[in-house]
C-alpha cells in the first residue's frame, strides 16, 4: 500500500484534495491545514484516497461545518459511502458543543475544598455514629431471638478471621517480643539493670502490645477483607437484591462480622501475649543469660490487673474495626475503583482509631492508677 | 466481489477443564464483511471471540489475522496488529479511573502519539458519532447508564479507526430507536471505511438489518455460515426456532416492510 500523503493542490477555480486523509497521517494534515487557508471557489473531494473519522474531522474543522455541506451537495466525484459518512459526522458535528467550564480563582477553589472536605469529615462521622447505632440496634433484637442467629456464618466469620490469622499474629508478635527485650538489654543493661527487661516485656505486652499489635493486624488483614467482600457485594447490586428479597443486609452481613471479631480478638490478644512473652524469654535466654525458671518467677509475681487492663480493650477494638470495615463497604459506589479506595480508607481509618483509642484508654488508665 | 480473507479459523479446539466448548471449530472472515454470530447460551460465541482477538490460547488450531497468527508473534509486533482491532465487550470495559473522553482519547495518545489535546477533540467527536450527548464525555463511567456504557465503548473501539471491529452483544441494553440508530451506524462506517465487523448478537433485528453474513455456532462447532435469508432456512431444529419463532418472523417482516 502506497502512504501517498495529504495534499492540497490549488486550481484556477477550485482546490483539489488528495492523498491519504487518515488518522496516521494527523500530524502531517495538522501542519498543512494549518498553512493553506480555506479555499473561496470550489472544493473536490473526489482524488483523496484514503478517509478515515479523523481525517475526516480535520477537514470539517478546516473548511467549517456549513462549508462542507454546501460542498457536499455540490460535489459529483465523491463516491456515495464517504459522503455518508462525512454526514454522519457532520450530523454527529453539529450538536451544541459541550459547555466550556468557567476558571476559577486560585484562593476560591482552595476554600471550596476545604469547605467540601469539612462538610464530608462531618457527614462521615454522623454516618459512622448512624451505623454503630443501626449495628447495636440490629444486634440486640437479635441476641434476643435465636432463631435468627446466624451460628454457620459466625462460625466461619471466626474461622477467617481468627484461625487464619493465627500464624501471622503469633510471628509477629514473637519478634516484637524479642525486639522489646533486645532493647531492654541495651538501656536497662548500662545500670546494670538487666533483669527488669523480663518486667519491661511482661508490661508492655500484658498492658499494650498484645492487644495493640493483634488489633492493627485485624485492621489491616480483615478490616480491608470486610471493605472488599461488602464493597464488590454493594457494587454488583446484591445488597440490593437482598433487600428487595426482604432481608436485611446488616443482619445477614454485618452482625456476623462484628460478633466474630468480638470473639476472635480477646483470643488473639491472648495468642499475641503468649507469643511477645516467648519472644523475650528467648532473647532473655540467649543473650542475658536469665534461665527460663527465674523468667517465668518473675512473670508470677506480675499482677493480673495488668493483662485484665489490655484485655478489657479488646472487644472495643474489635468492634471500632468491624464496624468501619463494613461500613465503609457500604459507602461503596458503583465501580471497581471504589471498592480499591473504600478499602484503603477502611484500613486507614480503623488503624488511626484503634491508635487514638488506646492512648486514651492508656491516659484514662494512669489517672485511674489502674 | 472478490473475497479477501481477514480473520481465518481453522481447526479451534477450546476446553476448560473437562469442559469442551468448541472442537474442530472452522470460520472465515471477509473483508468489508458483517458477520452476526449467534448460538444458544453456552455455545461460546464470547469465547470465540476472544481466541480470535488472542484473549485465549486455544487448545488446538490456528487463527490467523491477516494471514498472521497473532499469538505467534513477536510482541511489537502483536501489539501493531491490535491496534487494527476494536474490540467491544459485552459490559464496556470502560476504565473506571478515567472520564469517558479519557478513554476514548487513550488508544489516540498511545498509540496513535496525538497530542493531548487534539486527541480529546478526536475523542469528542467519536463520542458524537456514537451518539452520546455533549455533557458526557466529562463523566466516569460509574455514572453512566448502561446504554450510555455501550455507545462510549463503542466509542473507544473505533477510537484508531480499526480494520476490523468486533462486537459482543452490541445492542443489548438499548432501547430499540438507539439500537436501530447503531445499526445505521454500524452499515455507515463499514461502507465509509471498509470495516470488517464480527458481531455477536441476539437481536433479530440487527441480523437482518446489518449482517451480510451469519454464522450458526452449535453442537461446538460453526453449524452454517451465510447470507441471512440461507441460514433462515437451514433444516435444523434450534435454528428453525431462532429464525422462525415468533420474535424472528416480526424481524423479518419488519425488515422487508422498509
């Protein structure tokens, strides 16, 4: 095939168009289009030999709308299917062009944002406040009929977020246990003060660690897992398909998520405790010399309070990270990309209030004496 | 008319599993040509469709784009001959980061190296074409309806001017005055610009209306493939219930009545 380029050639009355006007040719007819100013007389169509949508839009562009039809209806040459479909594009052409946006000062635009963000933190947390109520309500209308308890799905809720998640907290834990001890080591170490690192991993982890690490875990590993799961469910229309079944998809969906987790991370907590404690009892081992016996002594004579004060948080974690995870499932909208960005902010989100609520709960703690 | 073959398939065999869809599966593609492929649910026809544009490695058997096997090329050169292909999918494929003018203008910076710019204009007016309202192209596809998602896919696969155009379920979704509007169109760029379309559809009236050619997909093979009126009449039991039933024989008489 010849690429015979675009050309414009220039007769005594008229102006003939040849060569290719195709889209591989745009930059080409940009630059000719560009120089030639639109002809007076007659135009002829009939040589170019090649047309496509783009050149064909470049020609209208140049010779303007209402030219080309009078062009069109003049010319003899041109063969009947591109004139058809220089009509449907010039029909296609003549619509209203889109309305062009007004700029905006700088300084307005940013307090515009800043007014919408404002406006949507608000909204968020009334509608986070809206459902942790729908979520308690639906709960104890629940809890008080069992024959609307859903044991299979809880029970599998418990299987993925709890066992599976075993492993994963247990290693983590294990090595922030030997990191705590380690450190423990090195500062407690220059007073000569080597054996209070047992305390200073028993404390940490009994009052903080345990119950913090497991619920940032169960905030990454299962709270974006509720985002997606709700959040593809929202976007396919099946919570409004249950819906339209007569049932209720915070009953069906929620409730068993938030009850699971409810149960899985006091006992996660518990596996995080027992794995740090290890963690620091090998390093204490290994590299200070404190045998396991007079390990576990010291552990003895910690008082329980100290592991009942980490464990009381919990279930409060655990509820905060179920409810923002499927809440943000349902603030889904539509498309693929949505259930990307509600998962992230799902995770975010319930990170940044497991965090902010233990430092209260820490601060609450200390004046108490606790 | 001399029949130029562009899209050769001989011999696909496509399994899933134990699964057997199409065995020993033959078809051929003209150029200027619209083929409508039509098949009970389950017969492959979107399955067919994909191992021709190289979506599926077929288990056994060839197909050849413009007497290439596209799966046996280099990648560069895979990708020039894609670039000869629009392809609509059933559900758009729209990209939902980008607004419909953004996906349309894509293929046009990437491949056809536009300039931002003019590659937007370019895209508004193959949005027009595709009979979309001007506001339109500044929206994502989230917000749009389902025939609006048909008519901007339609859009972004004629975005490079493609020799051939492949369609799955093209007018399903829309109501009848769009879908007669996209068949004119569709008959308006194959005889403008010599496009070759291999078109899967349910609708009658399409069938008659735009297809040269329609190919039977059946017992996992290619049953017949010809003019309309030819398939009409084939002797076999589903395609005696496709074209003859009460749904086919409004279509047909529809399309004779113009």
């Amino acid at each position: 095939m010849e690429a015979a380029e675009p050309n414009i050639r220039r007769e005594k009355t008229r102006t003939v168009l040849s060569g290719q006007w195709t889209l591989a040719h745009h930059r080409l007819l940009k630059q000719l289009l560009v120089r030639e100013t639109p002809p007076e007389g007659g135009v002829v169509l009939g040589e170019i030999s090649a047309l496509d949508t783009a050149g064909a839009t470049q020609l209208a562009n140049w010779l303007g709308i209402e030219r080309l039809e009078r062009v069109l209806v003049e010319e003899e040459g041109l063969q009947p299917e591109r004139k058809a479909l220089l009509q449907t594009l010039l029909k296609a052409l003549k619509r209203e062009a889109p309305p062009k946006v007004e700029s905006v000062s700088p300084v307005i635009e940013f307090l515009t944002l800043l007014g919408q963000q404002t406006e949507q933190l608000a909204r968020h947390f009334w509608q986070l406040s809206g459902f942790v109520g729908l979520v308690l309500q639906s709960m104890f209308a629940i809890l008080l009929r069992p024959s609307r308890w859903r044991v299979t799905a809880l029970v599998n809720q418990i299987h993925q977020t709890g066992l599976n998640a075993v492993p994963i907290v247990a290693l983590l834990t294990f090595l922030v246990g030997a990191v705590v001890a380690f450190l423990g080591a090195t500062v407690l170490g220059e007073f000569g003060a080597e054996i209070y690192t047992v305390n200073l991993v028993a404390y940490s982890f009994l009052r903080e660690f345990g119950v913090l690490l497991a619920a940032i875990l169960l905030a990454g590993r299962t709270a974006s897992a509720f985002t997606a799961q709700i959040g593809s469910m929202k976007a396919n229309e099946e919570l409004d398909a249950l819906r339209t079944l007569g049932l209720n998809p915070v009953e069906l969906l929620v409730i068993p998520r938030v009850l699971a987790l409810l149960i899985t991370l006091p006992l996660l907590t518990f596996v995080a405790v027992m794995s740090g404690l290890t963690g620091g009892a090998l390093v204490a081992l290994v590299s200070l010399d404190i045998p396991l016996g007079q390990y576990l002594g010291i552990l003895a004579d910690v008082p329980l309070k100290h592991y009942l004060v980490g464990l009381v948080k919990a279930p409060i974690f655990a509820f905060v990270v179920a409810v923002i995870g499927c809440m943000e499932g349902f603030r889904v909208s539509g498309s693929a990309e949505s259930v990307g960005r509600h998962t992230t902010s799902s995770v975010v989100q319930s990170i940044f209030m497991v965090i902010l609520l233990d430092a209260i709960a820490a601060l609450f703690f200390m004046e108490m004496g606790w | 008319m001399s029949k130029e073959t562009v899209i050769e398939v001989s011999g696909l065999c496509n399994r899933f599993g134990r699964n057997s869809v199409h065995e020993n599966l033959d078809l051929e593609l003209y150029r200027g040509e619209i083929l409508g492929v039509v098949g009970g649910s389950g017969t492959g026809k979107s399955v067919l469709l994909r191992s021709i544009v190289g979506l599926i490695r077929p288990k056994e058997g060839e197909v050849r784009l413009f007497g290439r096997n596209l799966l046996a090329l280099p990648v560069a050169e895979r990708s020039k001959l894609e670039q000869r292909l629009g392809v609509l999918f059933q559900g758009g494929a729209l990209f939902s980061s980008l607004t419909v003018r953004e996906n349309v203008a894509l293929p046009l910076i990437e491949h056809a190296k536009l300039a931002r710019r003019d590659a937007e204009e370019l895209a508004e007016v193959k949005l027009a074409l595709a009979g979309l309202a001007p506001h339109a192209g500044d929206l994502y596809p989230a917000s749009l309806s389902g025939g609006m998602v048909k008519r901007a896919a339609l859009a972004r696969a004629l975005a490079l001017d493609p020799d051939v155009l492949f369609l799955d379920e093209p007018t399903a979704g829309l109501d009848p005055i769009g879908a007669a509007d996209f068949d004119q169109l569709l008959l308006t760029l194959r005889n403008a610009l010599g496009l070759t379309v291999f078109m899967v559809t349910h609708d009658l009236d399409s069938l008659w209306t735009a297809c040269d050619r329609i190919a039977v997909l059946s017992q996992k093979r290619v049953l017949v493939a010809d003019t309309p009126e030819n398939v009409a009449d084939y002797d076999d039991n589903w395609i005696q219930n496709y074209f003859n039933g009460p749904r086919g024989r409004a279509a047909y008489r529809a399309v004779q009545g113009n």
